[in-house]
C-alpha cells in the first residue's frame, strides 16, 4: 500500500538578522511535508494499525529525507532534525503518531541527515490551515540547547477531515546568537552547588 499523497509542501525561510544583528552566516529552516488520505479514515475504530504504518512510513520518511536534504545542499549541512504529524479533525492522533513514531521513519531521516539523536515531535489534531510547529534538536548532541529551535508555518487546505500532515524538519544552524549555554554547563554548575 503506498500513501495516497495530496500534495507535498516545502517551506524554507533563510533567518539572517535576529535581535538587529547580522549573523555570521543564514540559517537555513526547511520543512518538507506531504498531505496524504488518513488510510484508517471511515473505518471505526482500528485495533491493528501495524499494516498501514509498514506500508506507508518508510516511503514517506524517504520522500520527506531526499527534500529536506536537497534543500540543505547535502545530509553534511544539517544540523538540528525534528518531526511533525498533524491528522484532520475527524482523525485520532494515534493515526499520526503511529507514522512518525516508527524507526522505519524516523531511523531512515536520522541515517538520510547522518544524524544519532532522538527526533523530536510534535503530533496533534488540527483543522485546515492550522499552525503546523516543527521543534528540532541538534541531530547528533541532544544537550546542544543552541539547537532547540522551531520551525512554524501552515498548510491553508490541509489537513482535510480525512486527511493527515507528515512533516519533517531541518535546519543548517542553530539559532543566530545562542547565549544561554547548552545543558553541561547548567549539569556543572549545579553539580558545583550553583
């Protein structure tokens, strides 16, 4: 069974000034998402979504790597990955999280981005033209708070009742001028009594 695609949507944005100054170099934030027919859409309740999910998430992970790494110019440029899946109204968010939530998905972007680190998601029900958040962490140290970084835009016709949005984000940076330290530092400040 392959995934009935709608339509696949890219959203970049190149941030190069943030707080009035000019970063060293753009960051470059990419979402690659498709919209596909929920395959459990009509069926009532369905005790086994194991069939769909191995037919359907690993074409998709792979669809979603190949735009995500293009659009970075190669898996090297990546730096912080994560992952969304948002299911119309009349869909469970199971449906969604049942996607994204499998290493057949999820291992093939990390592998495809030459990541290690858990990819973090977001997977919810939302109505047509809703806000799609896409939360990243760095793709190798989980600890690297420089990458704890969103990504946000909005699909206007999708997700349809029936319907489900897949996302996977990438970014080539962290944010512009991250200050704040990453996790070490609060673990050895706090270690020392601080």
């Amino acid at each position: 069974m392959d995934a009935k695609i709608r339509k696949t949507v890219r959203y970049v944005e190149d941030i190069r000034i943030e707080g009035g100054r000019v970063g060293a170099q753009p960051v470059r934030m990419i979402a690659a998402a498709v919209v596909i027919e929920n395959p459990w859409a009509g069926r009532g309740f369905v005790e086994n979504l194991r069939p769909e999910i191995l037919a359907i998430a690993p074409g998709l992970a792979r669809h979603l790597s190949a735009l995500i790494i293009a659009e970075a110019g190669g898996p090297g440029n990546i730096q912080a990955c994560g992952k969304a899946a948002l299911v119309g109204t009349s869909g469970e968010i199971e449906h969604g999280a049942g996607l994204i939530h499998t290493l057949r998905f999820g291992n093939l972007y990390r592998e495809a981005a030459e990541g290690k680190n858990f990819l973090s998601f977001t997977n919810t029900r939302i109505a047509p033209g809703g806000s799609i958040v896409v939360p990243m962490t760095h793709k190798i140290d989980g600890g690297t708070r420089s990458h704890f970084i969103s990504l946000q835009f909005a699909i206007s016709d999708a997700p349809a009742p029936d319907e489900i949005v897949i996302v996977l984000g990438g970014s080539t940076g962290g944010r512009l001028h991250p200050r704040i330290g990453d996790r070490y530092l609060d673990a050895a400040e706090m270690a020392a009594g601080g």
